[in-house]
C-alpha cells in the first residue's frame, strides 16, 4: 500500500538522523532511492528522477535564497539590519517585539512566496535576537507562522491561485474572504506557539555566518530610511508585479516588463546591487568588503541548499511513484461533503508527497465534478483546498527543511515545533471556512 511506504520510509528517515547521526542531505537522498525502488520506478531511470527533483528544487529556491541570504548579511555587516530591528523595538517595545513580527510579516507575506518573504525578514529576526537577547524561537518562529498562513491560504501565491482557476473563482473574492480567516488563524498561532512549554524548553542558537557578530553603534549604522528602502524594495517590485496581474489582462511589452522586474530572482537580484552600493561605497565601505559579505553568505548556505535539494529529489520519487494517483482513486468516491473532501484531500496529499501545490492541484480535480450541483461557493472551496495543503508539513517537505536549518533545530524538534504549527493552522482554517460558507448563505437569503 502506497501510504504504508510513506509512512515507513518517513521512519527510516528519522532513524539516519537521528541515531545514525547522518546528515539530512545523505539520509533523504538514500531514503528517495528505497522508495524508488519499492514504488517500482525502473533502475536505471532513478538517478534522472533524483536529479529532476533535486534540479526542479533548486532551480525554484537557489537563486532566492541565495541572494536573499546575501542581502541580509551586507545588510547585517553594515549595520542596516540593526537599525531597523532597533527602530521596531522603539516602535513596539521588546515586549511587542512578537507582535512587531507577525505584523511585518503578514503585511509582506500576502503577495510574497514564504521561502521569498522568509529570506528578507530573518535577518532582522535574527538581529532581533541579538539584540533582545531573547530566544530564537520566541522572535523567529512568529514570523515563519505568520508566512506560512499567508502563502497557504491567500492568493496571488501558486497554490490558491491554480486552485481558483480550476474552480472559477474570483481571485479578489477568494483574498478578501481569506483574509478573515487567514490573519485572525495566523495570529492566533503566531502567538500562542512561542509559549508552549515544548517550544519553550528549546533553545536553538543562530546558524553561524547568516548574521553579524558584532553590535554597532547608532553613528556607525545606515539611516533608517536607506535601511527600510533597500529591505522593501523587493517587496515593492515583487507585490507590485503581482497586483498589475490581478487587475489586468491581455498582452503587452510593458506586462511582460513588470513581470520580469517583479519576478522573484530579478527583484532580488537588484536588490543585491542597490544594497552593494548604498551599504558599500556610499558609507564608505569597499566593495571588497561587500563581496566578503556576500561569500560569507554563500558559504554558511551551502548545506542549508544540499538539503533542501535532497528533499526535492525525494518528495518528486513520491509523486513519480503514483502515490498521488493512488489518493485520488481511492477518495474520489467518499460520501463527504465538498468542502470537508476537498479539504481532507489536500491533507492526505500533503502528508503523503510533501508537496503543497501537488495536494492543492490533484485535491482541485477530484472534487471539481461535486462543486456544480453542491451550491458551495467556489471561493470557499478554494481556501479549503488550500488550507489543507498547510498541514503536517514533515520531511518531505523542502520548506521543512529549510525551517529546520535556519532555526538550527534537530529534527525531531523541527517535526514538534512545525509540523504541530502547520496541522493546528489547517484545521483552524477549515473551521473558518465552514463559518464563512454559512455566512455567505445566510447573506445570499
């Protein structure tokens, strides 16, 4: 049974790590080869699913996270990080400072990737604990809470916006309708999770070389004007890209201009420049001292990236392995109601291959033939199919790892900490949901 195979090579799994002590990178790649095998995919047909999956993983998130990490650590060594996590102290205080970071987030987060919105922010998250001297967890894990709820649940992001396609639903009406649910549910948990006891008894350090050691003074730190304007320039380009392709249509040199400036790599890419220049020979730093900042960077991300490959090589040998068509067989005919289904499936998938827009698309398929005759709006199934596709994130998820390495935690305290996360935030949303539905119908009475 395919979920048997899931389920035991997630054991595996555990077991090269943590008592073998294998490093995630080795154990995922020995555990995609297993399953490979035991799903009947050919021999000599393996390696070239590995390296689709490795490939299709990094060619999504290298270029992001690696000028992302860059620009957070010129940003760091020049002390333009710390000017803006000094300026939300002042603003919000340091008892705040939890609030101050699902509020950034979730303001950058509702038109940014999370692994996008993740790198830009946590260099200030990490500052933040420098400064505050308060644990990682309790500044960082609210800001991973808070963009992880806004990238599941809200389009413009991959997932709701595929899903709103198939359903014909309004992109805008979905948003607007989401957000209710999305920034009450984020919240909630973005606040509460800090203080649980078993998050609470961890205390992971910063990943060495992602941020600076060293603590400036105010004379020698950027304004906070060039400071918020180079960490908001990505997000300007990239929110603003994706709003001119909500509100129009039809081909034209100028879209396709946007499109490319607003792309993720490109914005970042500039932002890489304008960061060289304004916190290099503008302060008067050489730039051979922004170009150690950046192979610093680069340096302390290379495993971080071997990982997050690896997890992409074994979460494509599940998909290539049928698991996801074995789901859709078996719960296509489920007497369940739409939303209920919808939502169910889009777990099963997400436990079972990792992947959030693969359990999103296939979950969209199988319940599309209900929506007609069910009278449910197809905005609500949309947000159901994609608060679904949140839950229980686990190792075969890349952004599992990527949380994983960033917050310096084992494995086990990473499936704790985000795997727990993620479900609560998945059923939250599909109580939401179901409110919201009933909301709607009694409106239309």
């Amino acid at each position: 049974m395919p979920l048997v195979v899931v389920g035991i090579s997630v054991l595996v799994l555990l077991f090269l790590m943590t008592r073998l002590k294998l490093n995630g990178f080795t154990a995922l790649l020995l555990v995609a080869v297993g399953v490979a095998l035991v799903q009947g995919i050919p021999v000599a047909g393996i390696p070239d699913v590995l390296a689709e999956g490795v490939g299709g993983q990094i060619g999504d998130t290298m270029l992001t996270i690696g000028l992302g990490a860059m620009i957070g650590r010129v940003m760091g060594d020049s002390g333009a990080a710390q000017r803006i996590a000094d300026r939300l102290l002042d603003a919000f205080g340091p008892r705040w400072v939890q609030v101050a970071m699902v509020v950034t987030s979730m303001l950058i987060g509702v038109t940014m990737f999370y692994e996008v919105a993740f790198i830009i922010i946590v260099p200030i998250a990490f500052t933040l604990v420098r400064v505050t001297r308060a644990s990682l967890l309790w500044v960082g894990l609210p800001m991973s809470i808070a963009l992880s709820t806004m990238h599941s649940f809200l389009p413009p992001h991959p997932g709701p916006t595929a899903v709103a396609a198939t359903f014909h639903a309004s992109v805008g009406h979905t948003l607007f309708y989401g957000l209710f649910i999305a920034v009450p549910a984020g919240a909630l948990i973005a606040l509460v999770w800090p203080r649980l006891p078993f998050v609470r008894a961890m205390n992971p350090s910063v990943p060495h070389g992602l941020v600076a050691e060293r603590e400036f003074t105010d004379e020698e730190m950027p304004g906070l004007g060039w400071s918020l304007s180079v960490a908001l320039f990505p997000v300007v380009l990239i929110a603003g890209a994706a709003v001119v392709d909500m509100v129009t249509s039809g081909e034209s040199p100028v879209l396709h201009t946007v499109a490319f400036i607003g792309s993720a790599p490109i914005a970042l890419l500039l932002t890489l420049a304008l960061a060289a220049w304004a916190f290099g020979p503008r302060i008067g730093r050489s730039m051979a001292d922004v170009s150690a900042s950046c192979g610093s960077a680069a340096q302390a991300m290379a495993m971080i990236l071997l990982v997050i490959g690896a997890g992409g090589a074994f979460k494509n040998v599940l998909v290539e392995g049928g698991i996801s068509d074995y789901i859709k067989d078996v719960t296509e005919s489920w007497p369940v109601s739409p939303i209920i289904l919808a939502w169910l499936i889009a777990v099963i998938l997400r436990v079972a291959l990792g992947s959030a827009t693969v359990a999103v698309v296939t979950a969209s398929g199988v319940v599309l033939p209900l929506l007609a005759g069910s009278g449910t709006h197809p905005e609500m199934m949309v947000l159901a199919v994609s608060c679904g596709s949140i839950a229980f994130s686990h190792v075969n998820d890349p952004g599992f790892w990527l949380f994983k390495e960033y917050f310096n935690l084992s494995v086990l305290d990473a499936i704790k900490v985000r795997t727990s996360y993620t479900t609560v935030l998945a059923v939250l949303g599909l109580g939401g949901v179901l409110a919201g539905e009933r909301v709607l119908d009694a409106l239309a009475l």
